[in-house]
C-alpha cells in the first residue's frame, strides 16, 4: 500500500487548483479524444460520487480564508494499492467492484487523516473539504527507473494493474476557520506552531492506511510486506533489524499468531523494545506460545568444507569414468 501526501502533480499549490484538478480528468479527457464515448468518472467524496470537476475546482479555491499568497491552498493524497492489494480486491469484488470499494476505502482514509492532526473540532472525513477520483491507469514519468535506463518512454502506459484514488483535500477545514498542514511533522516540539497548524505524522497516517486496508478488505499481509518491516529494515537500529528478522521467522512457523505479530512489529518499527524479553512480555497471554516457538530447537544442515565436497564429487566422476571404460 502506497499512501503519499503531495503539493500537487502540477507543482503549484499556492494558486488556483484549476490546474490539478484539470490534469486529473486526463483519462475522461483521453476517452473524449479518442471517440470512445465511455461514461465519464465523476469526483466523489463522503457526501456525494458524482461530483462535477467544476465544484470541486470552485469550493477549494473559494476555501482559503486568512490565507496568504504564498501559503499551501491544497494537498494532493495518492492512495495506490499494490499489483498483490490489487489481485485480492479483483478477485473479490472483479473490475466495477473494486472502483467502488476503493472509493469507501479512500473515505475511511480521509477518516484517519482527519483524526492525526489531533485538533478539536476534526475528527472525521465530515469535518474536512475534499474530493476524490478514481483513476485505471499510470504513466511513465521521467524519473521513473524504466525511463532513465531507456527501457520506456516518459507518458507510457504502465502494465498491470493500476486502479488508484487521487483526493485533493483543502488546507482549511470544512468550516474555513481552522487551518490544517500535513507538513507539520513537529511532532509536538513546536507546540505554538502545533496549535495553529494541527501536529501531523506522516508515518502514523501511512500506517493507519495498511492497517486499514487489511482490516477492511480481509487482506492477509505478509511481514515483509508491512510498512513497519520496510522502514526498520531501511532505517532502523540492528537491535531493530534483529528482532524483526525474530519477527518473520516466527511468522513462518506459527500462522496462529498472526495478529499479535503485526502489533510487535510497529513496536519494534516504534522502538518500543530493546531486547526480545521485552517484546515477548509485552503481548500477555501471547507471550508463552511466543516463546516456547523462540526455544524450538531449529535444524541447520551441517557445515561443510566447499573443497572436500569438490574433491568427492572428482572421485566419484572419476570413478565412473572407470567404470565405463571396463564396460567397453
């Protein structure tokens, strides 16, 4: 699950939204070009899902109160399951299905990203101004890797799979009084800055998305393939590092505790443990099955000397060239 928190596609999120809200009915666009005819796809968001760009681009440029010229008016979210997110939801719900789950999904997501600026009066997707579209495909841009090496063309259509959500979400509130900034990652240490803006951690909101995902969609992520597994594998201590490789040799061997695995491992990505005694009494009634996985006896082949097995394999060559030639 990719959950990205942008200025804008455009580049400019200062001015109107015009622009992005523009070059985000592309794929209507193209049909139009094209001849094909095909239904157009309308914004959406918690009210409403046949919204017309037109609405979108005029209550997001008319809700910037006290806001100056070279202030954030918007903030573009990207929300991109994965080629295996995408397999389950098509397998579940089929092509029209899926649309319109990511839809209700990308509602619940704006339900989160309400509730991590931790402000009164902002706690639901109710309580925000924003609009969502659903797109079918992705393009090729120039920093892509497959457009640096050559391989594809800046615009080309990328393969697979490619259903996403794109929200433009408004700097303020539906009210127009309080201002809201997902660049505020302070994390409390600037607690005046915090009170005006709202405290906002982008890693807790990306969290909540895969959390949310998997909740809702029945999905069954594999530890590898958690956000918390990633950045600690990337960015964490080798106390860190160790305990998640603990983590998902555990997870091979005992499906069983599959929930009170994905808790330790944003507590380990959390740095909530330094040592496996801490991790392991922190689940409760999980703990004793936990450790009693930890002290199975685990077989390692026996070691052997690259040079000795090389020297077998000669004799035993050797010997059946023999014994090929007294068969002549």
């Amino acid at each position: 699950m990719f959950i990205n928190i942008t200025t804008s596609e455009t580049g400019d999120n200062k001015g109107s939204s015009g622009a992005l809200v523009n070059y985000l009915e592309k794929e209507n666009q193209m049909q139009i070009e094209k001849g094909k005819g095909l239904e157009q796809e309308n914004w959406f968001n918690g009210t409403g899902y046949e919204i017309r760009r037109q609405e979108v681009r005029m209550k997001i440029d008319g809700n910037i109160a006290k806001l100056g010229r070279i202030d954030s008016k918007f903030f573009l979210i990207n929300i991109s399951p994965s080629q295996k997110e995408l397999a389950h939801l098509y397998e579940k719900y089929g092509k029209e299905g899926t649309k319109e789950k990511l839809k209700e999904f990308a509602v619940r997501v704006m339900d989160e990203y309400a509730k991590n600026f931790k402000r009164t009066g902002v706690n639901s997707h109710k309580d925000l101004l924003w609009y969502g579209k659903h797109e079918n495909y992705r393009y090729y841009k120039h920093t892509d890797k497959e457009v640096k090496d050559g391989t594809r063309q800046k615009g080309e259509r990328k393969d697979g799979r490619q259903d996403h959500i794109q929200i433009i979400v408004s700097r303020k509130d539906i009210t127009n009084r309080i201002k809201l900034s997902p660049q505020n990652t302070s994390k409390g240490n600037n607690k005046v800055h915090s009170a005006k803006l709202g405290e906002f951690n982008r890693t807790a909101f990306k969290q909540s998305g895969e959390s949310l995902f998997d909740a809702f969609f029945g999905f069954d992520r594999g530890l590898k393939d958690t956000l918390a597994y990633a950045n600690t594998m990337k960015n964490g201590t080798a106390e860190q590092k160790m305990l998640m490789r603990i983590l998902d040799g555990i997870q091979h061997r005992n499906i069983n505790l599959s929930q009170p695995l994905k808790e330790l491992t944003i507590g380990v990505a959390d740095g909530l443990f330094e040592n496996v005694g801490q991790m392991v009494s922190s689940i409760g009634e999980f703990g004793a099955d936990l450790l009693s996985i930890l002290m199975e006896p685990v077989y390692d082949s026996p070691q052997t000397n690259p040079v000795e097995e090389a020297e077998k394999r000669r004799r035993k060559k050797a010997s059946r060239d023999i014994s090929h030639g007294h068969s002549l």
